[in-house]
C-alpha cells in the first residue's frame, strides 16, 4: 500500500524543517497536529507548526536559513509580519505544505524546547515537545480543536506530570486573566 500523497507531503516539510532545527542548534520543535497525531492519535492536519528560539532581530537570518532548506513565505512583507506577531507564515517550495513558526523567548518555551525529544517517524526524526508541554501549549491557544487533542494527548499519556501541567497553565490563565485555560481542561488532567 503506498503512503498517501498528503502524508508524504507532511514528511517531507517535516524533513526540511528538521534541517532548519539542525541550523539553529536543535533549538526548536515540531508542535500542533502533526505532534498530537505522533504522541497520541492520529488526526488530520494539512499543515505544520513548530516554535524556534529566538528573537526579531534574528529573523533575517532565519528567513534566509528558511529559503535556504526549501522554504518561501507565503505573505507578502514577510519580515514585518514576523515582527509585529512573532510567526513566520512559510510554505514548503517542494509540496506547498503551509509552515507556521513561531518565535519563542518565554520561560515555559525555552523549557519546552530544552525538555523536547526526538521521534522517529520512518527513516525521519523529528522533534517533539513531551505530551505535559504540548498540552500546556494547546491549554494556551484553547480553540475546540485544541481541547480535543488535550483530551486525546491525556487519554494516551496516563502517567502525565499533572502537577506540571496545572502550575504552567494556571500561570498562565493568571497572566492573561483567563482562568478558563485551567477550568476547561482541568477534567482530563487531575484524575
């Protein structure tokens, strides 16, 4: 049986963006639904999200290491962009596959980034926050989607550092006055 044309074209921007994180120290990570589906259940996801360290003063050098492993921007004034909302909007040359990275400096992301591990999907490896900090990221953006991979991810990870979880996303429910980010999703997390 062959590999589906989308999932192929997922591999290969996942691969190309494996090559952007060896450029930039391993200081990055796959997150969204490609990691959901690699850490709990599949699910479909037509593009890819990931989060490098770094600031907007780097971002010329980014869009430059980008182009230069098969990336263009998606947008016109990619730059300016970047610099008012901290993501690149790109797309994979080879297989049009839409590419959000974001920028990360917080505390929680470079903590992330550093606690990420690599997974082996095929002969490909790819970096991927653990399941307490993929939750922690989806707690914060809180679309519906997200809580429903917050559901699959707990349901997948019975042994999840709750108490992780819980500081992080209060910390941040406080700092956003949404407490809402806890209450939502504190059902799948203190069992």
């Amino acid at each position: 049986m062959s590999t589906p044309p989308e999932l192929a074209n997922l591999v290969d921007a996942l691969a190309a963006i494996h090559k952007l994180f060896a450029r930039y120290e391993q200081r990055g990570m796959v997150i969204g639904g490609v990691a959901v589906s690699l850490l709990s259940q599949p699910r479909y996801t037509g593009d890819v999200d990931a989060v490098i360290l770094g600031s907007t003063a780097e971002l010329p050098q980014l869009f430059a290491a980008a182009s230069h492993v098969g990336f263009a921007p998606r947008i016109a004034d990619p730059q300016t962009f970047a610099r008012r909302s901290r993501v690149l909007l790109l797309r994979h040359d080879e297989t049009g596959v839409p590419v959000d990275i974001s920028l990360g400096l917080l505390p929680f992301e470079v903590e992330a980034v550093e606690r990420s591990q690599l997974h082996q999907l095929g002969k490909l490896q790819v970096r991927l926050p653990t399941p307490e900090d993929l939750i922690i990221l989806k707690a914060v953006a809180h679309r519906p989607q997200d809580l429903l991979d917050i559901q699959a991810l707990a349901h997948a990870h019975p042994d999840l550092d709750r108490e992780r979880i819980k500081r992080w996303v209060s910390e941040f429910a406080q700092l956003l006055e949404t407490a809402e980010l806890w209450e939502d999703i504190k059902k799948w997390i203190d069992q």
